[in-house]
C-alpha cells in the first residue's frame, strides 16, 4: 500500500463527489457510493461483534467475512469489476449449515437480544439486510456481480444463526417474541 493514505484530508469531497477506484467522479449520494457506505458501515458492525467474547470458530469465520465485505467494495468501487467468487458464498453457507446443526429448532419469531454478542449480531444482520438491499437496488441501475448478491443474502443468514449460537455461548436462550391475544 505504501503512502497510499499518507494524507487523509485532501478536500477532493468537498464539493459533493467522490472518486473510484477507476478515477471517475461520482456524486457522494450515488446508488454505488450509498452501497459501498452500507457495506463499510455492515463491516464495522462485524467489528463490535468481534469487540465482544466470541468463539474462535466464529472469530475467524467473522474476520474472514470482513475481509471479504472488503473485497466487495473494491468491487463496487471499480465498476464492471468482480472480486467476490461463489467460493466465498460457499464458505459462508457451509458455516451456516455448521452452526445452525447445533442449534434447537425455531419454534416462534425470535426478538433481537439476549447477550451483548447476540445483540450486536442481530444489529449486523439488519445492516447487512439493508447492503443488500442497497446493492439489488444499485443492480437496477447498473451491473453488479451475482456473487455479490448472494454473498450479502448468505451473510445475513449466517448472522443470524450467529446470533442465537452467541446466545447459546452465554448461556442464554433465544428472546422469544410473545404474540398479544386479543
């Protein structure tokens, strides 16, 4: 990287637009730039999780999944560009499937809670939802590559599933959502 970063402020903003990687300007309020700060603000989500006790299993699966949300904006920031591969969507749903085999069946809706850990979880998969959300919408409008696609829907997924294994690891059940009757 070398003095890539050396100057931080370099008021290039100022004006409203950014540059991507590919050099063209872009306004600071595009569908791409809107997608890549979903994605920056879903990856330092996945940074508070691992600010708490997680298991080493899921630390590194976790750390992976960061580095990866990495690669996806790099994708984004050079359009027509791809980094994200179905290898990474696979890595994601086979720790799903592993995590979710220890895991008690859902019976109801479960509430965003229990331990620090699982909160914080639950807050990703919500910001991961709404990346995703921004990326399909971006898609509409531009290309946008299908790993990418699939590995938001995965991870969101997956943080779900970490969240009631954190419950698990702290002891604690899932919060279930008790249904009013009239």
């Amino acid at each position: 990287m070398g003095h890539r970063l050396s100057k931080i402020t370099t008021r290039t903003g100022d004006a409203g637009e950014t540059g991507l990687g590919d050099g063209a300007r872009v306004a600071k309020d595009s569908a791409r730039i809107t997608t890549l700060g979903d994605i920056d603000e879903l990856n330092s989500a996945i940074g508070v999780v691992l600010a708490e006790e997680v298991p080493a299993e899921m630390r590194a699966m976790l750390e992976q999944v960061q580095h990866d949300l990495f690669d996806l904006g790099g994708e984004l920031s050079i359009p027509g560009h791809a980094l994200l591969t179905e290898a990474q969507v696979e890595s994601l749903e086979r720790a799903l499937e592993q995590w979710n085999s220890t895991l008690s069946p859902l019976k109801e809706f479960i509430l965003p809670g229990g331990s620090r850990a699982a909160a914080a979880a639950h807050l990703a998969r919500t910001m991961c939802r709404r990346a995703e959300r921004t990326l399909v919408a971006l898609g509409h409008r531009e290309p946008v590559g299908t790993p990418a696609r699939l590995y938001l829907n995965r991870l969101s997924d997956l943080l779900f599933v970490a969240a009631r294994a954190l419950n698990r690891a702290a002891g604690r059940g899932d919060v279930q959502w008790q249904r009013k009757k009239p």
